[in-house]
C-alpha cells in the first residue's frame, strides 16, 4: 500500500471527500466519548481508585491541560512530517492513552494514562478542522465544517453519556475506556487507506522559546483554577501557590506574545486576528465551548450528588441533549446554504442567553421536563452557533494559514469550555457559602412549620426505617440540614449560569453590532460617488 497517495479508492471519486469527513468525524466521536463518559464515572472512579476531590479534579484537569499543551505542537508537526501522519499517530496515541485508561490501578497510573490521552486529542482535534479545510474547496467549506461540530460532538456526547451510564453501572468503569480503544482501530485503518499525506515542508526552527512560554501560561492558569478552591489550599486566592501562579501567567502571556509578533516564522500566528472574522469567530466559539461544558459538567453533578441518580439514568437522561446538539448541528449546517453564518451564530447565542438566566429558577424539586426543556434549548443554541462561528472563523483564511487558524479554532473551544467549566465550579464553591448563610439564617427551629417537618420526618423514619426513638429526632434534623446544604449548591450552580449569561449576551451584542456595521458598509459603498 503507498501510505502518500493511498489508492484503495481512486483519488478523482467524489465520494471521497465526504469518507474522509466521516472518519475524521468519527476520530473525533471516540476522543468525545473519552471525555463525556469521564463525566458520569468519576464517582464511581473516586471510590474504585480511592482518591480524594483533589485528586480527582487533576483527573480531569490533566486531560484538557495537555490536549492544550500539545496544539500547536501538533500542527507543526504536521506541516513538517505530514497531516496524515500526525493525525494517524495522534489517533493511535489517544486509542493507547484510552487503554491505560481502562488498566489503571491508582490515581497515579489514570493520571499518566489521562495526560497521554490528551496528547492524542491535541494532535487530532487541530489536525481534523485542517484536513477538512484541505479536503474541500473554500467556497463549499461551510457545511463540511458545520456537519464536523454538529455530528462529532452530537453523536460523541450522545454516545459518551449512553456509553458511559450504562456500563459503568452494569458492567464496569474501565470498559467505556476500552470501548475507545477498540473503536479506534477501524479509525486508523481508515486514516491510512483513504487519507492523502500532505507534502512536508522544510520550515524554520522550532520555536523553542514560544513554546515554553505557553506552556507556562496554559499551566498556571488551569491550575489557577484548578486549586484556588481546593481543599489543601485554605487561603483559597491569597495563598502564596496562587499568587506565584497568577504571576507567571501573566509574565508568560506577555513572554509569548513578545516572541511570536516578532518571530518570523511564529509557532502561534497571533498575526491571524488582525482578520476581523477570525477575531470574532474565536471568541464566540470560546464563549460558546463554555456553556457546552458547564452544562455537561454540572448537570452530571447536579444529578448524582443532589438528585442522587442512578449513573444509567444520568446517562439517559442527558442522552437527549448529545441527540438535540447532533441533530440541530447538522440543521444549521444546511441552514449555512441559505441564512448569514453570523445571523445563525447570533440566533444561537441569544438562546444560550436565555437558557443560562432560566437556569436560577431551577432547585432540586424541579420536574424533569422543566430540566430537560431547560438544557436542550441550551444544546439548540449551541448547535445553531458553534459550526456557524467555526465556518465564519475559517472564511477569510487561506489553506497555508489552516493549520495555524484551526490550533486557535480548536484552542477557543477546549480552553473556552474548561475555564469555564472550572469557573463555574469555582463560583459555585464560593456562592455555595453564601447561601448557606442565607438558607441557614432563615430556618427558625423553635417555629411550629420546622417542628411540624421534624416530626414528620421523625415518624418516618421510625416506622418506615426502623430508627430508633431516641436518635430519629438527631437524624431527622441532619436530613433537613443536607436538604438545605442541597438546595444551596444547586442555587450557587445557578448564579454561574446567570454569570455565564451575561457574558453570553456581550458575545450576541458583538455579533449584532458587527452585522449591523457590515451592512451600513455596504450601503454606503452601493450610493452614487457625490461629486
């Protein structure tokens, strides 16, 4: 077989393009369900490995941390050695990172396997939008994309959330992994009969010094996030661990941004934002990335911890959001043939808008349909605008600059949805104690309401549990006390929405005032020259 210029189908086919989209989608589905269905294990995870909360969100933060690292690594390396290569060893890394995954036997042993899976995902994730972008001509570019974020992150979520419930509860928490791993195979066999290698080009040196410097900033400032809460740290943002960390990441931003605007030959092209559709596509996809992971994210914690449902049931019950975001995707990537990129983007973004400032009229008596109707009109919103966002980003980019444009692309959305999904969880911790206060501020024990509660629940748990007398009074008062410590998470998740909203809504201004000012453009352009 000539691994360059594969011939199992003739290259002139016009079919195969579209086979090429389909497997890169499907490299994508399996790096998805990857991290979906560590969603909905980590409990189960926490108590099979034994690691405490810290230990757990490194589990989680590790992964995206070096997916993050490996980005623009990946792209270069691609253009040196060829796209076809790196995407077919980035594939196989994160297949091998997914079987770790599945043998490990500690919290150290999942870490190196979770941090090797994330340098797959760094290769694959960049590497998809730039073979896409060099698969189909420019002009038709939009629904390949669209269809990629649609059906790549639909079927994945859909996948993740049904793979992941179901057989960590019936089955075990290690074969979602080796599910990865065994659907990675038919992946690569046809990343190396159908793909064709790219020509490597001998570029300038590496970059060395770009490199690190980002490195730097994307470290502290995960662990940022990552620790400022954490149980270790109890001087929370002041600790001198923080303060050492923020400083770096501030020295190492300007650091990178130093080197790379005078580096001629840069390993990040930040010479790309000076295109305006490319400036503002970033941003909406990151502020898109961060309601699709916070809710993902939350609502597997807002159903295990305070609804206490059963793993399976999570599964299915989110199971419609991965079919809502899947289906509507692939809707605005024909919807991309006959409306403005950017009017879908705004469309989408004023329904994340309003979903994420429903969100505080939820509590832990909410039915499940006001739940479900809450989060899949946050799914149509985000699938109306991320392949929207990501085609207009890509429009004024030219096939040199693709790879360069998709290690942003791929950047904003991973980066977006984890410092968002960690900002949210930070806000949470931190209104949590507010409303503790308040919640507890406003039960009056000695009131005839709070005595007639506690009896009940005293007689309940009597007749119904078998308590004994003299300790149900005891145990009936803890059990109010969780309810309130319940109700109060579940209120501090719904103040990050409302943030979450607000910086929604600045994004739906942007692009509104952007069309708008396109628009007087060209109107002014199309009036007779006044002499």
């Amino acid at each position: 077989m000539n691994w360059r210029a594969p011939t199992f189908i003739d290259p002139s086919n016009r079919f195969l393009p579209w086979l090429i989209l389909a497997n890169v989608i499907f490299a994508t589905v399996i790096g998805i369900i990857s991290a979906t269905a560590g969603y909905i294990t980590d409990s189960t995870i926490q108590g099979a490995l034994q690691m405490s909360d810290d230990n757990l969100r490194w589990i989680s933060v590790s992964f995206i941390m070096m997916l993050g690292i490996i980005l623009p690594l990946g792209v270069y390396l691609a253009v040196k050695y060829g796209f076809k290569i790196i995407f077919f060893l980035g594939l196989a890394v994160l297949v091998f990172g997914s079987l770790l995954n599945g043998l490990a036997f500690d919290f150290w042993s999942l870490l190196i396997s979770r941090i090797i899976g994330g340098a797959g995902a760094g290769a694959l994730f960049p590497l998809s939008i730039a073979i896409i972008a060099q698969t189909f001509p420019k002009e038709k570019l939009a629904l390949p994309l669209a269809l990629y974020v649609g059906l790549g992150f639909g079927i994945g979520t859909v996948l993740g959330y049904l793979v992941g419930g179901y057989f960590v509860q019936y089955i075990s928490w290690q074969s979602s992994f080796y599910l990865c791993a065994v659907l990675g195979v038919p992946s690569l066999l046809a990343t190396a009969l159908l793909h064709q290698e790219t020509e490597p080009t001998v570029g300038s040196k590496f970059d060395t010094g770009g490199y690190v410097a980002f490195i730097v900033f994307i470290s502290t400032l995960l662990m940022i996030l990552n620790s400022a809460k954490a149980a270790w740290n109890t001087e929370g943002w002041t600790s001198p661990f923080i303060l050492t960390c923020s400083a770096l990441s501030v020295l190492s931003l300007v650091v990178l941004i130093i080197l790379e605007l005078r580096n001629p030959h840069p390993l990040i092209v930040f010479s790309l934002f000076k295109t305006k559709s490319f400036l503002l596509g970033c941003i909406t996809i990151f502020f898109v990335g961060a309601p699709l992971y916070c809710t993902q994210i939350l609502s597997v914690t807002f159903l295990d911890y305070d609804l206490h449902y059963e793993k399976h049931t999570i599964g299915l019950y989110l199971l419609t959001c991965g079919l809502t975001l899947g289906i509507v995707s692939s809707c605005a990537a024909f919807l991309t043939k006959f409306f403005n990129i950017r009017f879908l983007a705004l469309i989408g973004m004023a329904l994340i808008t309003i979903s994420c400032w429903i969100n505080p009229k939820v509590t832990i008596y909410s039915s499940h349909g006001q739940l479900l109707w809450m989060w899949n009109l946050r799914m149509i919103g985000i699938g109306l605008s991320l392949g929207p966002a990501t085609a207009y980003a890509m429009s004024e980019i030219g096939p040199a600059l693709g790879g360069a444009a998709s290690v942003f692309i791929t950047f904003a959305r991973q980066i977006g949805g984890t410092i968002g999904s960690l900002s949210a969880q930070v806000v949470t911790i931190e209104r949590q104690e507010f409303h503790n206060e308040m919640f507890g501020s406003q039960i009056d024990t000695a009131s005839p309401a709070f005595q007639t509660v506690l009896r009940n629940l005293e007689s309940h748990l009597i007749h119904n549990t078998g308590a004994i007398p003299a300790e149900a009074s005891q145990t009936a008062a803890s059990l109010i006390r969780a309810n309130v410590l319940t109700q109060s998470h579940a209120t501090a998740q719904n103040d990050a929405f409302f943030l979450l909203g607000i910086a929604t809504l600045v994004i739906c201004i942007s692009i509104f005032l952007e069309m708008v000012w396109e628009a007087f453009k060209k109107r002014r352009s199309a009036l007779p020259a006044v002499k």
